[in-house]
C-alpha cells in the first residue's frame, strides 16, 4: 500500500512480488532515496545560504566606508529637510496664512510620495511585494522600433524599459514646484500686508506725535503771552507807584515854603520845583526804561517763539 499510494508503484508491479521479502526490501529503497533526496535539497540549502552571508560579508567589509557615508549623506538630507520645513512652519506662524500651512502639508505629502516611489523602484529590482507603489506599465521596447511595418522582433521585442516612474516622478516634481511657488506667493502677500500693517500704523503715530509736538508749542506760546501781561501789569504798577511817590513829595516840599518870605520862597519853589521835574523825568526815564526792557523781553520770546 506504501509503494503504491507514495512511490508510484503499480498493482502488477505488487502482484509479481510474492515474497514479503521483495516487497520490504522495495519499500526500504525507496524511502531512502527519498531521504538521500531530502538530504541533498537540505544540504544545497546550507550551501546557497553560507554562501551568501559569506558574500554579504565580504561586501559589507569592502563597501562599509561607501555605505556609511551614504547614511551620512542621507542624515545630512533628512536634517535640511526638516529644517527646511520648520522654517517654512515659523514663518506661515509668523505671517498667520492660512495658505502657507496648506501649501506645506501638500509639499509633505507630495515628498512622501516621492519617497515611496524611489524605495518601491529600488526594491523591484530584488523582490516584489504588494506594498509597493502602484507603478504603471509604460514599457518601451527598443527591438520594436528596428520593425516599424509590424513585424515580429523576435525574442529581443519582449524586453522593453518602464518609462511609468520616470512620468509619475516627473509629474510629483511638477506638483512640487507649482506648489512651493503657491506657498512663496501667499508669503509674500501676507509679507505685503504686513508691511503696509506696519507703515500705517508708522504714518498715524507720527502724525499723533505731531499732533501732541502742535499742542506743546500752542500751550508755550499760551502760557508765554500770560507771562507777558503778568509783566506789563507789574511794570505798570511799578509806574504809577513811582508817579504816586514823586506827586506826595512835591506836595510836601511846596507847605514847607510857604512861610518864609518872596525871595526865599520864590529861590526854593523853583527849586522844589526843578527837583520835582528832574524826579518826575528821572522816573519816566525809568518807567520807558523799563517798558522798553519789557517790550525787549516781549519781543525777545516772540524771536524765541
């Protein structure tokens, strides 16, 4: 039943062997020929695989220096690109556009796309997995073109090149570019509408500042005509004082003459008299002095003014 069911034997085969000792001897062959077999499949197994960690190892050594400074490389990338992006980030947060931020999540989007297509495309060339990017079939053989009437190109018109990455890399670029130039425009819009934020509210405390510069020098000019009467009051208090005092001192002069005889009293009313005109010139010569230093002064302020 063994031979039969596992070995391929056939029912006329089985008849012949009558001896039991045929048949477990039948049986003992080949089974082991199917372990010889296995063997040998295990053995070639071990052999590929040693094999090939042998010759990753070795390539690993020789071209360890290439690959670290290609994960250098791609660090420093990763680094400017997120710096990139963060500072793109600062500044649609500085200028508060909605616009920006749209503009920076497509670009990340766009960049992860990109990514996924670049490690899709690398990895073809090893394995295939359905977590690759849907790449589409856009193949070019070359061999047709050697038969441009239709004929048959043989065994070469069956290799051709995918031209599908290179299109939808192309058209991920395109969509890079058109919209960092959308993202740089409404920076630069809200830049403008900043600037003119800013130059308006420059114009309008400036001109508040000269509004408040006007009130001042009205306020000195106010406060400086006030000083000025305060003093043409004083200086014409001070005048009429001095004429009061002159006027009561000729008055007394004249009552202490009036008992003396004609000639006497005649030589000191004239000269009371010419005393109380020296005085009284002596006193208008000070009073226009003093007016004329006062209207100096006045005049003086009105050149300061």
């Amino acid at each position: 039943r063994h031979l039969a069911r596992k070995h391929g034997y056939d029912p006329d085969e089985l008849s012949r062997m009558i001896d039991k000792k045929d048949l477990i001897n039948a049986l003992s062959f080949e089974e082991h020929k199917v372990f010889m077999q296995e063997s040998d499949r295990r053995k070639w197994i071990r052999f590929k695989t040693t094999v090939i960690y042998t010759c990753a190892a070795v390539l690993g050594v020789l071209f360890w220096p290439l690959v670290r400074h290609a994960l250098e490389v791609a660090h420093v990338n990763f680094e400017v690109y997120t710096d990139r992006r963060k500072y793109e980030m600062k500044r649609c947060r500085e200028f508060n556009t909605i616009k920006g931020y749209i503009g920076i999540l497509l670009l990340f989007i766009i960049d992860l796309l990109s990514f996924w297509l670049s490690t899709s495309v690398l990895l073809s060339w090893f394995t295939r997995s359905k977590y690759f990017f849907p790449i589409p079939q856009l193949p070019i053989r070359p061999a047709q073109l050697l038969t441009p009437k239709g004929g048959d190109a043989g065994a070469l018109g069956n290799y051709g090149i995918n031209v599908g990455p290179m299109v939808v890399s192309w058209l991920f670029r395109f969509l890079n570019r058109k919209v960092e130039e959308g993202t740089a425009s409404a920076m630069a819009s809200a830049l403008g509408a900043r600037k003119r934020k800013e130059k308006d509210e420059m114009k309008r405390a400036r001109k508040e500042e000269k509004a408040r510069e006007k009130e001042a020098r009205r306020d000195a000019r106010r406060s400086a005509g006030v000083a000025r009467e305060e003093r043409e009051k004083a200086a014409a208090a001070l005048r009429r004082a001095n004429n009061g005092a002159d006027s009561t001192g000729g008055d007394e002069d004249g009552y202490d003459s009036s008992g003396s005889d004609g000639e006497s009293s005649y030589v000191s009313y004239s000269g009371m008299t010419a005393s109380n005109v020296t005085r009284s010139n002596l006193g208008t010569t000070d009073g226009s002095r003093d007016g004329d230093d006062v209207m100096g002064t006045s005049s003086d302020f009105n050149d300061l003014d």
